[in-house]
C-alpha cells in the first residue's frame, strides 16, 4: 500500500502538465506507394542479417532499405508461405524466422529461401492445436512458444518436431507471450483475457490478479506485455496498466487517471533503448510516456503534414538496434522516426522562387535577388516588404528581370549596387528606393576591392572591368595572345583574398591569380588541371572560391569537386564524391562562427569540419529548400547566419542550429540479388541460394560469366544517403565508389577463373563499414580449355600424324619400288627421270609462264582439268581461264601475277578444288617463282594437296570435344551436389557426437552424486513414517531440516548440471555488453556478505574504480558468485577473502584469493576434470554440488578467457581469471 501511494503521489504532481503535445518529431512513411504489399501492418522484425520484415494482410514483406521482396502463397511450389494474411513473425536463436498466419505455423530458412509449413492436422497427435497463430516466442532455454486461435499454448518439441500444447482457463486467444526477467527458473507471462504466469517445468498456470479497484481485470483483454525488471507493463482493450512483481500488485492503471490518455484501448507496448514507454492505440495515435513522472506526448496523424503519423491506429511498435522506431499501423502501412537525430533549424524562405543573389545589409533587411522577379526586400521573419523590378519602362521587354549579384554602394551608406543579366549594374537608393544606371555592362558577379573601393565586375564572355566608386570604368582585363593576361574572357566568379588579391576563376580555363599594383599593372598566374597530377586543380571548371579564418583558400568546381589550394607548395588536395560529397559540382562556400566550412551542391548542404576532415550532408529530408541550389547564391552575415539560395527558394540558419552527425551505428551490409543474365538461368540460381547468401561462393561453368550483383547498407535512418564501394578482386584494379541509385553492378564476359566480389558502404553519417561483405565467384572453364583435354587433342592429332607418316611412308615405299622398276626400263633420261617422278606424286604439280600460262602439269592434275584419257601435255599453252569459271580463274591469276612481280612466294593458300569425279576437294596450295641465272623471274613452280580427309578429321574431332563438354557440365553439376550433402552430414555428425559426450558426463555425476541426497531423503522419510508416533517434536523438525538441505543440495546440483550441459552442447549463447566489472563485484559482495558473517569472514574489495569490458552479465556474475562462494565455503572462521580486478595487456585480470585450507598439487590438477571431480565439505561442514567451478571453466571459455589456480595446503587458494578486454 505505501508503494501504491507512492506512484499515486508523484501522477498528481505531473497530471496536471499529461497533454496531448503533438511534437515535431518527423515521421517517414512507408505505404504501398512505396512497395510495400499492403497498408495493414500487423508486425515487425529486423533479422540478424539487419534486414526488417513486415507482416500485412497481403503477404510477407522483406525491406532492404530500397525495395521489398515478397512472399506469398504459390499452389505451384510447397515451399511457399502458408497464408496471405501474416499475425506474427519471430526469429529464433539460429536465424531461422517463425511465422504465424490464419492458415498454419511457417518455419524461413533465410538462406535457403524457403518456407517449411506446420499445418493444423485435426485429430492427429503432435500437430498444432490451430491453424491460426496468434504470437510467437521464444524462451531462454531455446524452447519455441505459440499462442494459437483455440485459446491454447504449444510447445514445439524440437527433437521430435512435434508439438505440446496446454489449455488455459480462459477462452480468449494468448496474444502476447514474454518471460519474467528476474525468475531463477522459465517463468512466461501470457496476455489473454487477464494475464497468467506459466511454469513450463511443473505447468503450473496462475492468474496474476482479479481485480483493481472496482474493475475486474480477468474481463479484459490483453494486447501487449513488456517485461523489464520488476514491472511488468501491460496494453489492454481498457486501459494501460502497470503491475509490480516483487510486491505482486497492479500500482498503476491509466483508467483511474482521467485525461491521461485520449484512448485507452492499448494495442501495442514498447519500452525503447532510452526507457522511454511507447503505447500505441485503436484509433488515437500514438503516445510516449516517461516511466518516472508518467508525463505524456501524444501524437497523431495531420492530414496538412506527411511527417506526421501514417495512421491513428497503431498495430504493433518495433526499435531496431540502430535506434530506429517502426510503427504498423491499420491502414497507413509503417511510420518510421529516427529519434536521436531531432529537427534541423534550416529556415525555408520565398519557395517556389528561383534565389540567385543574397545581402543581408546591418538594418536586419534581406536583400535577395530572383530570377525572373527582380529584386526583394526581406525582413528577419522571411516576409516579402518590397519587390523591385530591375528595368526601367522603356526597356521592360528586353530585360530578364534577374539580379545576378547584390553588395552595398562605396559612395553611399543607404544604396545597393544589383549586376543584373541584360541591364548591366543598378544602383538602389533604400530610403527612397529610386534606381539609376551604374553601369551599362551585363555582368555575373561584383566584388568591391576594399583597399580602393573600385568595383570589380566578371562577365561571360566579356572579361573583368573595373569601375570607380562612381561608375567610371578604370580599367578592362581580357585575353590577349600579345601580353600576359586572364586566360578566358568567360569569368564565372571573382573573389578578393585578405591580402588583396584577386582570384578569377572560368569554364574551361581554371583558375587565376590577380595582383595588382597602384600603378595600375597586372600578374597573372594560372592554375589549370594536369592529366595524371593529383596535386594540380581537380576540373578548369570554377565556380566559386573562398578564403576561411586560416587563410586558406578553397576551390569550388564543376564535375572536380572541393579543392584545397596551398599557397606555399602551390599544390592542390581535392575532396570529391570518394570522399563523402554528394555531389562534384560546388555553388557557393562560406564559413561558420565555428570555422567549419558550409557549401553548396547540386545535390544538398555539406557541412565540413577541415580540423578532423568530417563531412555531414544535408538535403531535403532536413527541411532544405531543394536538393540543387544556386552558383553564387550565398551569403553570411557579421552575425554568423548563413544564406544559400536554390531553385525553391533560400535556406537561412545558424550553424549552431544545426545537428552534428550522431549516428554512429556501422551498417550491416547484404548482398541482396545474384542474377545470371542469360535466359534459363533461373532455377540453376534458385538451387544454390544457401551457397551464395551463407557460405557466400558460387561455381559457375564457363556459359555464365556473364552477371549482376545487387547490394545494401542495412541502416534505415535515410537509405538513400548510404554510399558504397566494391571492387571484383580479379578484375577490377580499385575500389569503384557510388550512390544508392547505382546498387547494382553488372560483369559481362570474364574469363575463367576465381573471383572475389568485395563491397563496403557508409550509413547516412558516412560511418563506413570497412569490413563489408565478400562473394566469392568461381568460372570453371570450358572442358576444351582444361589441361586433360588439351593432352587429350595432343595426344590424338600425334596420333593422327604418325598414321599419316606411316601412310604416306608406305605408300612412298610402293611408288618408289615403281619408280625403281621403271627407271631400269627407262633411257635413264634426266628429264623422263624428272617427269616420271612429277607424274607421279600425288600432289597436283605444274609449272607456268610469266602469262600464267601452263609448260608443265603431271598427270594427277591432267586428269582433274581435262578427265582421264588425255595426256598432260594437252594443257601446256592454256590458262586457268580455259578450265574454271571467270571469278576463280581472275583470283589464280592475281596471285601468280604478285608473285611474278614481287619475287614472293605464296606458302599454304587454301583454295577450293576437284578431284578426279569432279567431287569438290579442299587444296593446300603452294606456288614459288622460278628465276634464271641472272635472278629474273621466268615462270612459277606450283604444288596442291588434298587435305579433304584432314579437314574432315578435324570436324569429327570438334563434335567429339562438344559432346564430352556436355557429359563433363553433367559431372561437375552432381559433384556440386555431393559436396553440399558431406557439408551438412559433417556438421550433424559432430554435434551428434557432442550431445554424445554431454550425456555420458551427465550420467557420470548423476550416477553417483544425485542418488546421495535422495537416498538421505528416502531414509529421513522413512524414520519419520516408522517412529511418527515416538519421536518429539523437535526431532521432527530436525529431520524436515535435514529433509529440506537434502532437498536444496539436490535442486543446486541439478541446476547447475542444466546450466553446465548447455554450454557443453553450445546452447548457451553469450549477449556481451558494456558492463562495469566493479558494480557486478559490489552487488555479489552484498549476496554472500551473510555466509561470511555467519564464520567471522573479512571480505576485502580491492576493486575501488570502474572496470569496463564487453561480456554477459549473467555469466560473469555466476562466475564471481562461485568463486567468492567457494573461498568462503573453505576458508575457516576469522579468515580474509580477497578481491581485485584490473587490465594488465589489455586483459583483464580477476583475482579472488582466500586465507583457507588450501589445496594439494594433485586436487589442483583434477580441479576441473568431471570425471574426477568431487564436491568436498566446507570448514563448518557446508555442501556443495561440486560443479561450481567446472561451470566457472565453461564459462569463462565462452567469453574467450581462461582460470588458473594457485593454492598452497593450510594457506589458502588464489583463482585467477583472465578476460580480453
């Protein structure tokens, strides 16, 4: 009751100020207009991998930050979802994604892209209980939990894949599921109609209240549960309510609290990262409470602003580990804030202007010049006094009516000089507003010399001039070929430097340095872009220039990016789109009061810290006028407010306004598409998604080297800022660096071979991710290129050459016993010799004139011109042109005409031919010049073979190599498959064997230590059963104590053989965080500070400051508490047991020593050994389960550490843990 009182007391201290505040927190929205499937959101996750799922009433949707994937129901493929209509989703501990539907339970394989489906089999034993799932969850011992449509819970048994379900007393549906945080023991706490607590291990079902004051809480339905210490807070069609555990009462209920909330039907809870309680409601938005003075901001949907709400009706509420809040709502799809960046102050004047000039004069007047609209007069709100036309009348028709440049008059404190674009300068006289001609000349920009007051005007196309304070035209710089001079008669900006020189810059000519003398002389010198020289301008494109508080100066171009000019080493250092910027083309620089500098872009604001080289983007999402400004539209005032004009209007501010970047998560990175971009490709990707997206490796064969990788940074804050790099380790030689628009990159032709692909991106801070994301991409080659083949192709064209030799050879061997024989019949004439052995050879053999006319043939060749029965010397006289048809018989000629000519000889020409029967031939031609003795080209030797069955032999051979392509593709498909099938059978095998190993060690200790207790119980009981009746009271008791330790030892030994079998079986899973070392030390020093009074125990902290590491706080904590525990436990009365904990190499270093019985050299040797370990009595006698330390060892191992031991016998122990930072 004084707790209740409590909370009552502080809610009407704050009451009274719980408004509906409608904040300018700023909501983005995420509909169907931007792809999602539906607008009726019902949950939300982000997975492991970082990317977020929604469940709607029309499919499943994942979300990469840019587009969506769907999952929806297919009759033609089982392993499809289930259902359209999606209630919950979850992911459990291995990264599997659990989700409910109104049609069966689906189990997602992430990596393997598809679903398994549990459905409802009625009257089947294991099967679900419903086919409506209405909440899912997981438990810290793995155990899968579902709230299904019959109003019961089940249970997944994951060893069978079967299911437990338990009914309730209720018939309302179990809609959200969570675990109580501070129970030793599974406790789950179930929202139904009221809300029940559930013991999984006895099954005990208990209401955890009836009623609150006159409202009975069993009629109400719950919505949302959110457990967090010792509250537990709760959503409900009647109201918000808060229930204490430890004194087990509702403290604080919303109903009881008219004008808290405008709507009290909860349909969401959600305590965000900072602690703060978010409800969302059936219909009133959305509020967020302050858990400690229960204060309230209330926000809902407003028609007239798209950053408000999407919807008043929030379905469900999700943060994810970046900080983002996700709502779903019913029918305005998701809401997304981004808390930690707050609202941007850019004030946004004058839109739909085109803003080209701006002056802020010391009378607090905005002087803006438009295109189009003349001139303006502002005040300090951004409301238009004045507008003035900058024509006179009789010119109005020719006039574009746009102030290119506004600066105060040197010869009048109350006038304006505006260069305007076709009526050259005017000049303005505020009081009176009168304006008259300065100057007749059409000019871009001026700059008034602040030595001599002369004004400095640029020009496109007519070079600077230079007026007196009056308007007199002192002088004029142009180009000359003749003298040293400007580079370019188009100057696009002017800018004078503290030490009085000019600095021109201009399109296509860089930039240009301007000293001038009293005297009236010039020099010029000009800085231009080098091809290859990273120290020279980056583009000759200039369009603006400045000169910070440091005096350096910075260089703004087109298509070049920033650049950093050193006056001394006159080096150049670019900052380009690589380097963060959004954009390589710069408008307008200044400076803040700060000293960082502000640019303008085509493409946002960029905010530049130059001490750490920091840039921070701005651009519509921050409230800018547009993403594109204006070239030479800025301004900063003696004040420090800065100007930037665009194309909708000017932006004004003070930097200090102004966010810093404070997004500091790294972003995730996914590869989220691999696509072979050649027809019928599909289903051979679709089979190796697990080996692209988990063990990130594909084999391609040689046909599918060409393909698209598509990428993402999963940081949501603003998607499209997220930047990347990627490089094809292989193929490309540096990293190529884009946008978020140009996510997919495309490979078209590579050459066998292994690749990697390597990709890293920034969030919208440009907090890089350096680690990234890899692919790695293997091509086989073709079969007709691997080294087998090869051999093989050598191996058969040796072979068919040797059969040739040995073909030819013979059949040279016949033709030369003929020719032998012959020859003795023969007049042994040297040219019936010769003309024997030409008649023949089988080779088509001739000789020609220099007219290309035949004086020899043999008979080989007589037979296929002119047929068999003529002799060959019927062709000597003709030409080619008597046998072969015009087009063939012209190209013989030539050739023979070049080699007559050139003396060349024409060596294998392919040519086409006949044989004997006229069938067509392919001949190997050769054709040599014949010379006389004085070197003159008399004729020509020619020579022709028939390579037909050659040819024809290569072409069997080529269909051979096509054919063993096909059977080597087949091959290399089913060892791809044999490979993945040995992967997973390796992987059950060991943990099938670890599992093995566990249960042997746990019937170990079961077998000899867990039957001492109960046999110590079974005989107390029995004693006590047989003497009931002449035992005393007291005697009783002692025996119920003696019970109860017996009991209690049982209980801590099977407590610690479950926490000790789950790290065995690796089902612990370690959740590191930044703890303080020295507050877990203090609270466990309070826990076991009563064991140490009770034997006069000194507890000494030596842990005096603040110990930071990453770790789990419940493992270190179980760690410390045994090892203190034990020290106590074996040190005797008026004993001291030490503690102290530091980093010694970047280590840390706990120590826990005791003045107790110490140890032999041989228990230290078996201290952490199961099979000979066992737990010893204390100094009075305390018991143990021996366990302790073993399940300290465990884990410490876990976290990557180790526990060391030095004892000496009747001194004490020293445990010693080590820890990486």
């Amino acid at each position: 009751m004084v707790l209740r009182k409590t909370y009552y007391s502080l809610l009407v201290c704050f009451l009274l100020s719980v408004t509906a505040i409608y904040s300018q927190l700023k909501f983005n929205r995420i509909s169907n207009e931007n792809g999602l499937s539906n607008n009726s959101v019902n949950c939300i996750l982000e997975d492991s991998r970082g990317f977020m799922w929604f469940g709607t009433f029309d499919g499943l949707n994942k979300y990469d930050g840019y587009k969506f994937t769907y999952f929806k129901p297919d009759i033609n493929d089982t392993n499809s979802i289930s259902d359209y209509n999606i209630r919950c989703i979850y992911e459990d501990h291995l990264g599997f994604i659990w989700i409910g539907t109104d049609n069966g339970l689906n189990k997602y394989d992430p990596y393997a892209n598809q679903f398994k489906v549990y459905a409802y089999k009625p009257n089947t034993r294991g099967s679900i209980s419903h086919k409506q799932i209405v909440s899912i969850f997981q438990d810290q011992s793995a155990t899968m939990w579902f709230g299904t449509g019959d109003a019961k819970l089940n249970k997944l048994d994951k060893l069978k894949d079967v299911f437990v379900s338990y009914s309730f007393p209720t018939k309302a549906v179990i809609r959200s599921i969570v675990q109580d945080n501070i129970s030793e023991q599974t406790l789950l706490y179930l929202g139904s109609q009221g809300v029940y607590s559930f013991n999984p291990s006895t099954g005990a079902i208990v209401q955890l209240f009836s009623t609150y004051g006159l409202q009975k809480i069993t009629d109400i339905s719950i919505n949302s549960l959110v457990d967090y210490k010792e509250k537990l807070y709760i959503g409900s069609w009647r109201g918000f309510f808060i229930y204490d555990k430890t004194i087990k009462t509702i403290v604080f209920s919303s109903t009881n609290k008219p004008g808290l909330l405008k709507n009290n039907i909860i349909q969401s809870l959600l305590l965000d990262q900072d602690g703060k309680l978010w409800l969302g409601t059936r219909g009133g938005g959305l509020y967020r409470m302050n858990t400690i003075d229960f204060s309230a901001e209330h926000f809902v949907k407003q028609s007239f602003d798209l950053n408000s709400l999407s919807d008043d009706a929030i379905n469900t509420i999700y943060q994810s580990r970046s900080g983002i809040l996700w709502f779903g709502t019913t029918l305005g799809g998701v809401s997304k804030l981004s808390l930690q960046y707050g609202i941007n102050k850019f004030s946004h004047f004058l839109p739909g202007y085109i803003v080209t000039s701006i002056y802020d004069d010391e009378q607090g007047n905005i002087w803006v010049g438009t295109r189009y609209k003349g001139l303006l007069r502002l005040n300090s709100a951004g409301e238009i006094i004045r507008q003035y036309n900058l024509f006179f009348p009789s010119a109005a028709e020719l006039s574009s009516n746009t102030a290119m440049s506004v600066i105060s008059s040197p010869d009048c404190s109350n006038c304006l000089l505006i260069a305007t674009e076709t009526d050259g300068i005017m000049k303005l006289n505020i009081n009176n507003g009168a304006i008259q001609q300065f100057s007749y000349r059409p000019v871009n920009m001026m700059v008034r010399d602040f030595r001599t007051g002369n004004i400095w005007a640029s020009t496109w196309g007519g070079g600077i001039f230079i007026f007196s304070p009056s308007g007199t035209q002192i002088n004029h710089l142009t180009k000359s070929s003749l003298e040293a001079s400007i580079p370019s008669d188009i100057v696009s900006v002017l800018y004078q430097t503290q030490d009085g020189v000019f600095w021109a810059g201009s399109k296509g000519f860089g930039l240009t340095r301007i000293e001038s003398s009293v005297e009236g002389s010039f020099a010029y010198t000009n800085y231009r872009h080098k091809k290859n020289d990273s120290s020279s301008i980056s583009s000759d494109d200039v369009f603006c220039i400045y000169q910070d508080s440091n005096q350096i100066l910075w260089v703004g171009t087109t298509g070049g990016g920033l650049n950093r000019f050193d006056e001394r080493t006159k080096k150049f250092r670019s900052y380009s789109v690589r380097n963060g910027l959004p954009s390589n083309l710069i408008y307008y620089i200044t400076e803040d009061n700060s000293h960082n500098l502000w640019f303008s872009t085509s493409n946002g604001l960029v905010k530049f810290n130059t001490k750490i080289e920091k840039l921070t983007v701005y651009d519509t999402e921050d409230g800018l006028q547009d993403n594109q400004f204006i070239s030479g539209s800025g301004f900063r005032s003696n004040s420090g407010r800065l100007y930037f004009g665009g194309i909708n209007g000017l932006n004004t501010f003070y930097s200090d306004s102004i966010r810093g970047s404070t997004n500091r998560s790294v972003p995730p990175l996914a590869i989220t598409d691999f696509k072979v971009l050649k027809k019928g490709s599909e289903s051979f990707i679709k089979a190796r998604q697990r080996l692209i997206y988990y063990y990130r490796r594909i084999v391609l064969p040689y046909q599918y080297n060409d393909f698209s990788i598509e990428f993402a940074a999963l940081d949501y804050t603003y998607p499209m800022r997220n930047r990347y790099g990627y490089k094809l380790k292989g193929y490309d030689n540096d990293w190529i660096f884009v946008d978020a628009e140009h996510r997919t990159v495309r490979y078209t032709n590579l050459k066998p071979g292994e690749y990697e692909f390597l990709i890293q991106g920034t969030n919208n801070d440009n907090i890089w991710n350096e680690s990234g994301a890899n692919l790695t991409i293997i091509i086989k080659p073709p079969f007709w290129l691997k080294t087998w083949f090869i051999s093989l192709n050598l191996l058969i064209i040796l072979i068919i050459l040797i059969l040739i030799f040995i073909r030819i050879r013979r059949r040279n061997l016949e033709r030369r016993k003929q020719y032998e024989d012959s020859a003795r019949e023969s007049l042994f004439n040297k040219e019936n010799q010769l003309r024997t052995l030409v008649d023949n050879l089988p080779d088509f053999i001739y000789i020609k004139d220099v007219n290309s006319r035949f004086i020899l043939a043999n008979k080989r060749l007589s037979r296929v011109m002119i047929g068999k029965g003529h002799t060959a010397d019927e062709l000597v006289g003709k030409t080619d042109h008597d046998y072969y048809e015009k087009k063939l018989a012209d190209r013989f000629y030539a050739d023979e005409q070049n080699i007559i000519r050139s003396g060349e000889p024409l060596i294998g020409r392919i040519e086409p031919g006949l044989d004997e029967n006229g069938e067509q031939r392919i001949i190997n031609t050769t054709k040599v010049p014949v010379k006389n003795s004085k070197g003159e080209v008399i004729g020509l030797v020619g020579i022709g073979r028939d390579i037909t069955e050659i040819k024809r032999a290569e072409q069997k051979i080529q269909e051979q190599a096509e054919h063993l392509q096909q059977t080597n593709t087949l091959l290399e498909e089913r060892q791809e498959q044999i490979w993945q099938q040995k992967v997973e059978i390796e992987q059950q095998k060991e943990e099938l064997e670890k599992l093995n190993i566990t249960k042997d060690k746990l019937f170990s200790i079961i077998g000899h230590d867990l039957k001492n207790p109960f046999h110590a119980i079974i005989g107390l009981a029995d004693a006590l059963s047989k003497n009931r009746d002449s035992i005393s009271s007291e005697e009783t008791m002692e025996i119920i104590g003696m019970m109860k330790s017996s009991s209690q030892y049982a209980y801590e030994l099977l407590e610690n053989l479950l926490q000790w079998s789950r790290a065995q079986t690796g089902k612990m899973q370690v959740t590191p965080q930044q703890i303080d070392l020295k507050n877990i030390i203090d609270d466990t020093l309070q826990l076991v500070a009563v064991s140490a009074e009770k034997k006069n125990i000194r507890l000494d902290n030596r842990c005096k400051v603040p110990v930071i590491l990453m770790a789990d706080i419940n493992m270190l904590t179980t760690v410390i508490r045994n090892l203190l525990g034990n020290a106590i436990k074996f040190t005797p009365e008026g004993g001291t047991v030490t503690i102290s904990a530091g980093f010694v190499n970047d280590m840390l270093q706990l120590e826990v020593s005791d003045t107790g019985v110490g140890m032999t050299r041989e228990t230290v040797t078996s201290l952490f050994k199961l099979d000979r370990h066992r737990s010893s009595p204390g100094t009075m006698g305390e018991t143990g389960t021996g366990l302790g330390l073993l399940i300290c060892k465990e884990f410490i191992e876990l976290h990557k550490g180790r526990i060391e031991v030095e004892s000496i016998p009747g001194k004490g122990s020293t445990f010693k843990v080590f820890l990486p930072k």
